[in-house]
C-alpha cells in the first residue's frame, strides 16, 4: 500500500511489517494495540520500526489509520 506521512510517501504492505517485526520485543501498550505475529504492540511502536522513524514524527491516530488500512485491526484495553 502506497501511502503518505508527513509529506513523504511509503509502500509498504501487510507481509512486510509482519517480517520486520520478527524478533522485536513489544513495549507496553498504553491505550491502543495491534497485533503483530501473535503479539500486542503499541501502534506507533510498529510504524515506527518497519518505516525507521522516530516517534516524535507522527501521532498514535496517524499509526492507526495506516496500520487499519493495511488489514490490522486496533484494539483499546
């Protein structure tokens, strides 16, 4: 899915972030998670890793809204 963030464009699909975040440990979700390869990750920790940008670059509703069009489903504890 080709997409825009902060006036940059990115492709990225659903596989890839899956792929990417093997191995990685998931930090504690505050409020909202997705689930990666069985695991609950905080959404902006995922964006964050698979498109190698720093957290302060975008907001949490920002991670949502692309990781929710590319077939994850955000949840709230």
């Amino acid at each position: 899915m080709r997409f825009i963030l902060k006036g940059k464009a990115y492709d990225i699909d659903k596989r890839e972030i899956e792929a990417r975040m093997i191995g990685v440990a998931p930090e504690a979700a505050r409020k909202y998670y997705v689930t990666v390869n069985g695991k609950e990750y905080p959404p902006k920790q995922v964006l964050s890793q698979t498109l190698g940008l720093i957290r302060v670059e975008f907001t949490t509703m920002d991670a949502a809204s692309i990781l929710r069009r590319l077939g994850f489903e955000l949840k709230q504890y």
